[in-house]
C-alpha cells in the first residue's frame, strides 16, 4: 500500500505492518488529516476506530507494552522510509 497525501508519496505500508502515518499521530481527535491509500497488489485490511483503541490497550497495562513496541519500531521504519522518499 502507498500512502500519499495531496498526491505526495509518504511512505509504503509492507504486508503486517499497522496502516497509518506518523503524521497522524501529531493530529488531535478533533481536526482532520486525510490520506490515500493505494493498493499496489491484492490486499486484506482490519480497521479499528483508534480513540475505542487507546481506551481498551490504556486498561492493560501489558498490551500497552506489546503495542508501545510494535507500533514505535512500525513508526520508526515508516519515518525512515519518508526520509528515503524526499
């Protein structure tokens, strides 16, 4: 999947990674941020509201861990990938 935003190329989302942008994570709850997704192959996608996300991971204090690490190393490759890209 290609993330792009105003027709801009983000960054590339490989198979079992998390679909986002780490530039959503700097948007509030209450403002929009648009992105599209382009599918370059057949694809499967699992979408979860994220604010219904945090509530439930923020109760369990070891699926914070598991999620903090998973998503933070998603997030780091995704930034590189970016900086690759400009």
């Amino acid at each position: 999947l290609v993330v792009s935003q105003n027709g801009r190329a983000l960054h590339i989302v490989f198979p079992h990674q998390f679909l986002d942008s780490p530039e959503w994570f700097g948007v509030s709850t209450d403002e929009y941020f648009q992105v599209s997704i382009t599918a370059m192959e057949e694809s499967r996608v699992l979408i979860w509201h994220r604010d219904k996300l945090k509530l439930t991971i923020i109760t369990d204090q070891f699926l914070q861990a598991v999620f903090d690490h998973i998503l933070g190393r998603d997030v780091v490759k995704k930034l590189m990938q970016l900086i690759f890209i400009l």
